[in-house]
C-alpha cells in the first residue's frame, strides 16, 4: 500500500486518538479528525483547523449512539463540505471505537455518506471494548458489530478489521493504541523485495481492496516447534480479532522470516484467488499473515452477548436475594423461576417476572 494514497480518518474520540497515532508512526498518512467534541481531541498532536470537524451544534454523545446518528444525519451538508477537500485519495481507512457513542453511533452512516458520494476504497478499522467494562459500552459494541457483520454494510465497505482491547493485559488505553498502530501500520507496509517471491505494493492492494469481507491480521511469533504451535501462540496473543480456525480467504499474503517452511504455511490456507507469500531477509521480524475476503469472526458477538445475559443474570439474582453461585445461563434461569415460583405473589404478577426472564437473556429491559 502506498501511504501517501492513504486518508485515515478518525470518528470520535477513540478514533481520532488511534488516526493520530498512525499519522506519529507513517508521516506520509494523511489523518483528517471527527468528533462531536473538540475537547476531546485536544490531546491529538497532528490535527489542524483544515482536518478536523465537530458535527454542528454538538457537545459530545455520552456514548448514546442515537444522539451520534442524529449529528450525522443533520449535519451532513456540513460533513461533505470537508470531505470535498480530501476527495483526491485513493483509499480511506475509517477508524472507530465500537462502545463509544459518537463513533460507534456514525461509523455505518459515515461510510455509507462516502461510499455513495466518493470513488473511494473503503476500510474500518474498529476497536472492540473489553469485556470487563461497563455495560453501555458492551451494549454498543454488539450493536455496532451487528451492523458491521450484516452483509448490507459489507457492501458499503471494502473491508473490516476488529481490534480486541481485551487482548492487552494491564494495557490502558495509550498502549493499546500504540500496539493497534504498530500491528496495522505493519499489514499497510507488508512488502518484500526478495528475489524469488516479491510482494509490492500492487499485491498488498489486492488484499486489502479487492475483497469484500473481513480482513484478518496475524502477527507471527518467532518458529515454535512446529507451524500448528506457531499459529495457536499467535491466535491467543492477537490484538486484531481472527476466525478462530477458519483460514480461507479471496486473496492472501504471508511474509516469514527463513525460520518458517512458506509451502507449509500456505497449504493451510485455501485462498479463492491467489496467496502471495516471501521471506523477509532484510527484517526477520517482520511476521505476519495476512487474509482478506474472510468471513466475519462471529464468536466476538457471542462472546459479547453471553457476557451481557451473564450480567442480566446476576441483577435479577440479586433483585430476588439468590445466594452469588456460579451457574451456567440455562442453570440461572431455572433457579430465578423456582425462585419466583416461590414467592407467593400474585399469579398475573409471577407470569409477569417469568416472561422478564425471557427477555433478560435476550438483553431486553426487565420490569419489577
């Protein structure tokens, strides 16, 4: 990928942060800034007058993504006036948190403003919350990655990347970003100049461009004691989410150090296209597999969801006084029913709360 080519374009707070750590680490990338708060930009070193944009009348989301829909939808006259002045860029890769609220809230209309209006390529680059935290943030993130694993916003795009905070352990935010910026900055400038397998700049673009679906990163570590262990080390400690076992895609690339047999690691991998593989002679670090065209991991969405109704769970619990055990959701929802069952409250009362346990584990609001 030719960087120069490149608009970053961050949204909201945690995108914009993540835009100017790439715009620090690749001085050639162009990062434009929106937000529906300038303060919380103001620790961003590379924006200007020219490259940023607060949405109209607005003085943050509170991470309510409605209220972010309803900036963008308002604003957008506003909004394509300065995009009009980076229309000259051959590719936009939008970065976005999906628990916040201003970027979660208008990455799907963003990217369908531009993909209707510009001849642009369109990649997202989104940040997953971890799942310790707080609960709007997880109601946001799976809402978000419904959206971006629906195959109406896979037409939109033309790939996405999900980045895990989760997998940084004791990471605050700023480390986070930096090992996302590092790992990402690494796939966009995968080339090699090896005589016998060249990767350039034009292969790179068909694995990020020339497919539509999800875009899966794998930082290799060093050889392990075989190719198997090798990849399971790599998926337990990969900040961008990956198919947990699937490894087919449209167009491929793996670049290795000699320590790795390329024949190997190819034939697991069934490519639709064509897969581009080299060693890197020059930089021995330089350890990475790269999948374009996948299918959306959905084990995050679960993930998210099973978190969620473990949650709902434990409030309702607590609603009745049921002692803190650990049960499975199925385990749960028989113990609150007994439990109600029990109470000896009104029976239209009682078929109430047994309806609300139906809904609790489908994330829906409960009534007591």
């Amino acid at each position: 990928m030719e960087l120069n080519n490149i608009l970053v374009v961050g949204l909201g707070q945690c995108g914009c942060r993540i835009t100017d750590g790439f715009k620090s680490l690749n001085p050639e990338l162009t990062p434009i800034y929106i937000n529906s708060s300038e303060y919380d930009m103001l620790d961003c070193k590379h924006i200007r007058d020219y490259n940023k944009h607060i949405f109209n009348g607005a003085d943050g989301s509170g991470k309510d993504i409605n209220k972010a829909l309803e900036f963008i939808i308002e604003d957008k006259p506003r909004l394509l006036s300065f995009l009009d002045k980076f229309s000259q860029f051959k590719y936009m890769l939008v970065v976005s948190s999906l628990g916040g609220g201003t970027g979660a809230g208008t990455l799907t209309e963003f990217c369908r403003i531009v993909k209707e209006t510009y001849d642009i390529k369109v990649g997202v680059l989104s940040i997953m919350p971890s799942l310790t935290e707080d609960k709007l943030s997880l109601d946001n993130a799976l809402t978000t990655l419904k959206e971006l694993s629906s195959n109406k916003f896979l037409e939109l795009v033309d790939s996405v990347t999900v980045a895990n905070n989760g997998k940084v352990k004791g990471g605050n935010y700023a480390k986070i970003n930096r090992q996302i910026v590092k790992g990402f900055s690494q796939a966009l400038t995968l080339t090699t100049d090896s005589r016998e397998e060249r990767i350039d700049t034009s292969d790179l673009s068909k694995v990020f461009l020339n497919n539509k679906g999800y875009l899966s990163i794998l930082p290799m570590p060093e050889y392990c004691d075989s190719i198997e262990e090798s990849l399971l080390e790599a998926r337990e400690n990969n900040i961008f989410v990956c198919n947990s076992e699937d490894m087919e895609c449209g167009y491929g690339a793996i670049v290795l150090n000699e320590e790795y047999n390329l024949k190997e690691v190819a034939s697991l991998i069934n490519s639709d296209e064509t897969l581009f593989k080299s060693h890197d002679k020059e930089d021995p670090n330089k350890n990475m597999i790269l999948l374009g065209g996948c299918s959306f991991p959905r084990d995050i969405i679960n993930d998210l969801r099973t978190e969620l109704r473990t949650r709902n769970a434990k409030k309702v619990e607590r609603k009745l006084g049921l002692d803190d055990e650990e049960f499975d959701i199925d385990e749960r929802k028989k113990k609150i029913m007994s439990s109600l069952s029990e109470n000896g409250n009104s029976i239209s009362r009682n078929r109430r709360r047994t309806n609300n346990i139906n809904k609790i584990l489908d994330d829906e609001d409960i009534d007591f």
